[in-house]
C-alpha cells in the first residue's frame, strides 16, 4: 500500500529516462549488496570501503558534478532521490557518499577556473572529501571557529583543530573553513581553502566511537603549520561565510532525503514485523490503537517526502535563496525520521531493543539528522525569525486623541 501511494507520488516528479534508470540500478545495488553489508558493518565500525568500492564502480560521484568537469550534470531532485535510496540500504554508506558532494560544492559554486579544472574532474572519477567547520568552540555558532590562516608569501598556512569531521580520516581532498589572520574576528574574517590529501602539517587525532552511523568515519583533525598554495583560497579571504552558507543550502536538503531514507527503511521493517507478529488471537496490525500509529508515520513520511521534492525543484530552478525552504525540510524530515524510528521500535517490543535487529540500527542512525547540518533549534530559529518580519507596525494614536 505505501509503495503504492508512494509510486503515484514519485510519478508526479517523474525524472529523465536516464535518471529513473540511474536510480532504479542504485536501488538494485542497496538490495542486493548495500544492505545486506549494513549490519556488520555498525557492528564492526569499519568504513564501509566495499559500498564505496561498489559505487565508484557505477561512477556515482559523476552525478554530483557538472558535465563540464566529468560529470553527469544530474538534477538536484536526482541526487536527493539517491540519497534516499543509499540511506535506505546503509545509513553510513551515504553519508559517505554525500559527505563528498557536500564538501566540494563550493569549489563547484566559487571556485576558480583552474580550481574546478584540477579537482572535480578527480571528484567525479571517485575521490573522497570532507567539509571541515566545526570545532570545539564553534558548533552551531560557526562564527566562533578559531582555526587561522596565515599568509605567508605565496602560501597559506593552517592552525587549528576541527572536530567530527565526515570522511576526516578517508578523504582525498578537504575544504577547511577558518579565520584570515589579522582580519577581524568576526564573520568578515571567514575564508574557506582547500587541501589536498597527504600535505604534511594534517593530523587525525581520534576516531569518534559513536552511537549511530557508526560506519561513517567523523574524526578529530589537527592542522599544525600546514600550509598550502595561496591559489588554494576560495574566492577572497573574508568571502567564506556568505560560501558556507551557500553549501548548507545545499546539504541540508541531502541530510533531509537521508532522513527520508531512514524513516521510510523504519516504517517498512515495521509492516512487515506487525503483519507477522501475533498476540491475542490476531495479528498486531489488527489493533486499530497500532492502526493509528501507523497512520501517523505514513503521512508524516510522505509529507516531508513531498516537500523534499519541492526544494528539489526549487533548487533545479535556481531559485536564488531557499533557506527557510531548506530549513523547514531538515526540521520535518529529521524530526521524522526520529519519531518513526522510535514508533517502529515500539512496535517491535523487546525484539526491538535487541543489538542486530536492523529497526534498532535506524533508531541509533536516525538520532544524528536531528544533530548535523545544523541541530534542529537552529533550524526552528531560522524559520521562526521569519515572522519578525511580517508584524504590521503598532497603529499610531492619531494626535489629540
Ligand atoms: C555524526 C556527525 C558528523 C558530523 N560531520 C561533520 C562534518 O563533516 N563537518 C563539520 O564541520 N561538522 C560535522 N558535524 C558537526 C555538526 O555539524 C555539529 O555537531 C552541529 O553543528 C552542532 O554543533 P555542536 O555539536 O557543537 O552543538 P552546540 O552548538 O554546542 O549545541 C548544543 C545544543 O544547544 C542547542 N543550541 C545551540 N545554539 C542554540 C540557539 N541559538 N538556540 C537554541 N538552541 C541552541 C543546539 O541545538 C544543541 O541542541 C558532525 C556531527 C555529527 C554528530
């Protein structure tokens, strides 16, 4: 019944030919290799090279590239539709995958000629990359980074220390936002370089042992007097704020499809346990107190699906600011992810909360999409600051009156 309701859906964002086809051998792929690997891949925490391995070989990178620079110039609703479908299959694996897209878009949004000439071509061929912003004191306020660049002759070097970085530990090319030495401290000082693999001064200090997403690697970076090429900066210095934002733009709506991903893996597992699952002389999905839950999961999924394809569209219009689009989209989706998570557990009972069963596995993933790409408060903050501005002024009294 949900895929039913789910093809009439997708058939009304109906994709290119070969864009269905590219999706339908992804899909394939999470069957039959993807998912099955998923289990011990969180058991283990390892990252999971075999999935990655199995997606350089369909050149899946290409689709986040412009034809160009050796992509496949796919739309923006293309990469969410993935994104979904890799999440369904192994959390950690698109993640993976994303992580890369996430990293180079401001090279693919503001980098030079010759910037996207030497590294997307080597993107869309299968590199690995990482977008590194956070540290420890500046997680949702990224204007309290401290990392610092200092110019020196013809180089740029690089101080700081960045924490949970996605692919930190894997990535064959980093973006590293931080601070333009001397410039004020502030968001004008913020500058985004990149930086090739194996420059000396870059150090991964731990691997984080996390709850969920476990085969993602986040680590620990120190960058210690690591300098690179000054052509490396991203645009000017002091442009890298107005760049970051422009990049969780476009990753928010990725994390949200991998959300999206999550939940509907949830729902699934939980039709096919109820329907099999009997207490009281029926089966669990006769209750109509359990009807109802699932009634709620459904159109909370399908819902944000909705709107997922609509910031998709957006973004393939070019439609210049989407933020607050963006916004609602992470906050329902991850919100979602969460409940239905949480939802389909409970309606496991205790069979749920046992290691190895796979609704246990989403419940730890879903938990992180509340936490990244900008934790949920923040999102309501960017949504709700909206209608600050939609306050008709107090009538004045007129005078004498
Ligand atoms: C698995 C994982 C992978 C990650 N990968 C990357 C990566 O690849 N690159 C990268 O740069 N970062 C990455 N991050 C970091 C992530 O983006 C940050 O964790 C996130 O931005 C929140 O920052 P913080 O953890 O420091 O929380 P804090 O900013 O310390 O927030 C703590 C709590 O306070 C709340 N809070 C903060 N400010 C406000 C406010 N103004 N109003 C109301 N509530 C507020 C938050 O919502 C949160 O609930 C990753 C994180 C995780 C968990």
């Amino acid at each position: 019944v949900i895929d039913s309701l789910r093809l009439r859906f997708l058939n009304q964002f109906r994709l290119s030919d070969e864009e269905e086809a590219l999706i339908a051998t992804v899909r394939r792929l999470v069957v039959e290799e993807i998912a099955p690997r998923a289990e011990e891949y969180d058991t283990s925490g390892d990252f999971p090279w075999q999935n990655i391995r199995a997606l350089q070989a369909i050149g899946l990178n290409a689709s986040f590239i412009p034809l160009a620079y050796g992509g496949a110039g796919l739309s923006f609703r293309c990469l969410l539709r993935l994104a979904q479908e890799l999440s369904y299959g192994c959390p950690s694996t698109a993640i993976s995958w994303a992580g890369t897209y996430h990293a180079i878009t401001p090279i693919i949004d503001f980098g030079s000629e010759e910037q996207k000439a030497k590294y997307l071509p080597v993107v869309a061929s299968g590199a690995l990359a990482a977008l590194a912003i956070t540290e420890a004191s500046g997680g949702s306020d990224v204007a309290g980074i401290r990392t610092q660049f200092y110019p020196t002759g013809g180089k740029v070097a690089i101080q700081g220390t960045k924490s949970f970085i996605t692919n930190g530990d894997v990535a064959d090319l980093f973006v590293v936002f931080g601070k333009w030495a001397g410039a004020s401290d502030g968001r004008d000082a913020m500058t985004a370089v990149i930086v090739e693999k194996g420059t000396p001064g870059i150090r991964v200090v731990r691997k984080e042992d996390k709850m969920g997403y476990r085969a993602s690697s986040t680590v620990e970076l120190a960058f210690q007097d690591c300098q690179v090429p000054r052509a490396n900066v991203l645009g000017a210095p002091g442009q890298g704020f107005k760049q970051l934002l422009s990049a969780v733009n476009k990753s928010r709506p990725s994390v949200s499809a991998q959300a999206l991903g999550i939940a509907r893996a949830a729902l699934d597992e939980a039709v096919t346990y109820i329907n099999a699952r009997w207490q009281f002389g029926q089966r669990i999905v006769d209750f109509q107190g359990v009807q109802f839950m699932l009634a709620d999961m459904v159109s909370q999924l399908l819902l944000a699906e909705s709107w997922l394809m609509y910031v998709g569209q957006l973004m393939d219009s070019s439609v210049a600011d989407y933020s607050v689009e963006a916004s609602i989209l992470k906050l329902a989706a991850s919100d979602a992810a969460v409940h239905i998570a949480s939802t389909a557990l409970q309606l496991h009972g205790a069979y749920g909360y046992i290691r190895g069963s796979r609704i246990e596995r989403l419940f730890r993933d879903a938990k992180a999409t509340q936490l990244w790409e900008g934790a949920n408060e923040l999102q309501r903050h960017y949504i709700g600051r909206v209608f600050g501005d939609q306050v008709p002024e107090k009538p004045r009294p007129e005078v004498g009156k």
